[in-house]
C-alpha cells in the first residue's frame, strides 16, 4: 500500500490545497455538535473534504477502493446501530445520485431513521 510522499510519489503543490470552507457552513444545523459519536462523523467530513481534489492528483485506485470500502462499512455499521437494524446504505447515500455509467436514477427517497 502507497503512503503519500514515504514512497517517491510527487508533492502537491501548496496553492492546490486551500482550505474548503468551514465545515460547519457547509453541513447547516447540527443540533448535538458535542456527542462524541457527531464529533467523529464532523471529523470524517472534514477529513474527507479535499478526496476529490487529491484523487485528480494521485493515481491509486486500489488503495482508494479498499479504504473507501472499509470506510463505507463502518458508516453502515454505526447506521444499522442507530436505526436499530432498520437502516441500509441507499440511507446513507446523498438523495439526488447519479446510477452508473453517469444514468440519473432521478430523485431518491429521505432516510428512515428507524
């Protein structure tokens, strides 16, 4: 597995990475931002925020693949826990989402919440 700069891959130059904007402008009303459970989802969002951005500048897509997976999973498995085994990733995914091959599924249902 790759890690960044510890095996010759390229430095990204520093004026491709501004800072997003803040997370919390972005999410909208987070009614408990002090649980230790929303603390960690805010942190996987904002450490998540530049993937776009790094992908177009490091080619590797396995190593993407198999972490975003394991990433994906645990997302699912805290999910089933809230909803009480009710949930399912279509719940987790954003409500307008294009199919594969680029196919607009159009407009998807809101989560249950369980």
């Amino acid at each position: 597995m790759r890690f960044g700069r510890l095996n010759g891959s390229p430095e990204i130059p520093a004026a491709h990475l501004l800072p997003p904007p803040r997370a919390c402008d972005e999410l909208g009303d987070i009614t408990e931002p002090f649980s230790p459970l929303v603390c960690e989802l805010l942190a996987l969002y904002c450490h998540t925020r530049l993937v776009t951005e790094l992908s177009q500048a490091e080619p590797c897509p396995e190593e993407y693949q198999l972490l975003a997976r394991q990433v994906i999973q645990r997302l699912l498995d805290g999910w089933t826990a809230q909803s009480r085994g009710a949930g399912t990733l279509d719940d987790l995914l954003p409500v307008h989402l294009a199919g594969p091959l680029g196919r607009d599924d159009g407009w998807r249902q809101s989560p249950r919440t369980g």
